[in-house]
C-alpha cells in the first residue's frame, strides 16, 4: 500500500487565507521547491464548503490547504509509491516526512503566519481494496503505524475512527510540542 493521506492541522486556521496559498503554490512550482516532486498546477476549490480548498497537483503527491470536517490544515496525498520503502512501516514514515517537508515549505513560504501543530496527525489509507475500513485491516496495519512514526514522532497513541463508509483512518497522537523543524531533524537522523 502507498495511497496515503496524511494532514497536519493548522494551530491558528485564520492565519493564511486560501487566496495566499494560489500564488505560494504556483512560486513553488515555478522554484521547483518541493524535493522529489514534479509539480504540476494548482487548482482553487475553496468555494466548496468543508472542502479540499486549494490543491497542488504533482505526479507522486496532490497537497491540499485543507478545510474538510471544519478543520483547517495540510493533507499530503501520496499517489506513488516512495522509493526506497520496502515496508508498510517505511511508506508511512516516507510519506509522513513528505508532509513534514511540506508543511516547513509552507510555514516558510508564509513567513511563519502558517503553522502546524505536530501533536495530532491523521493518517488516511487511500485503497479500498487493500485497507477496507474494518477493525481488522486495523489490527493489519497498526503495528507498521506504530513502528514507522514513533522514531518520528515519539511514543505515539492511535484510535481507529470505525466508520465503514469512510476511508480507513487512524488519528496519532503524541506528546507534540515539537515544530516541524525540529521533528524534519529527527526524521533525517
């Protein structure tokens, strides 16, 4: 599996507007800002309510301003897979310090106006097929959650949202109290 979503939520979600995000985004791709990542175009949906708000599209990754369930932040999208992961464990942790990278690029690019909490993160499974939404593909995959961000993270706490009609998720907690830079230093040890 490597279709993940990954969010971090914003500690203050008025501090950039979907409308700073459109030009940020389109500076990246033309600086080629993001390591690993051909970046492609960006599109505005921040007239849907509770949506995705505005999207940049790459062919490993889509990155979202995110407004969805009324909590603002950034969802990393991973599409491919993350070279180099041999397992489950590795492709979360890959994907997870993508983010990480992501959102440090955004708090950068705002000038420090944006910035993320890293005390709880959601992990979506974005396969259906291969992690249906159960207690038991759950139980799967808990273990490579736990063992692929806690060097990242810390010692960290999961809960399973059970809801059958949604994509499998798992909420992380942690101790959080780190930046994002700080926790991109301890991921690159």
């Amino acid at each position: 599996m490597h279709k993940f979503t990954i969010k971090l939520f914003l500690d203050d979600p008025k501090a950039i507007t979907d409308a700073q995000v459109v030009p940020l985004f389109h500076t990246w791709i033309q600086g080629h800002l993001l390591a690993d990542h051909g970046l492609i175009d960006v599109a505005d949906y921040a007239h849907v309510h509770h949506g995705p708000g505005v999207v940049l599209v790459s062919h490993e990754a889509n990155i979202y301003l995110d407004h969805q369930d009324g909590r603002s932040g950034l969802v990393y999208q991973r599409k491919q897979p993350i070279a180099g992961a041999a397992t489950l464990a590795e492709a979360i942790a890959g994907a997870v310090r993508y983010t990480l990278a992501t959102a440090q690029q955004l708090e950068v690019s705002t000038e420090g106006k944006a910035k993320f909490g890293t005390g709880e993160v959601s992990l979506k499974f974005a396969d259906r097929l291969n992690a249906p939404n159960t207690p038991e593909t759950f139980a799967t995959v808990r273990g490579a959650v736990e063992s692929g961000l806690t060097p990242l993270l810390g010692p960290v706490t999961l809960k399973h949202n059970a809801d059958p009609a949604k994509l499998l998720e798992v909420t992380i907690t942690s101790a959080g109290g780190k930046s994002v830079s700080d926790l991109l230093q301890t991921a690159a040890v």
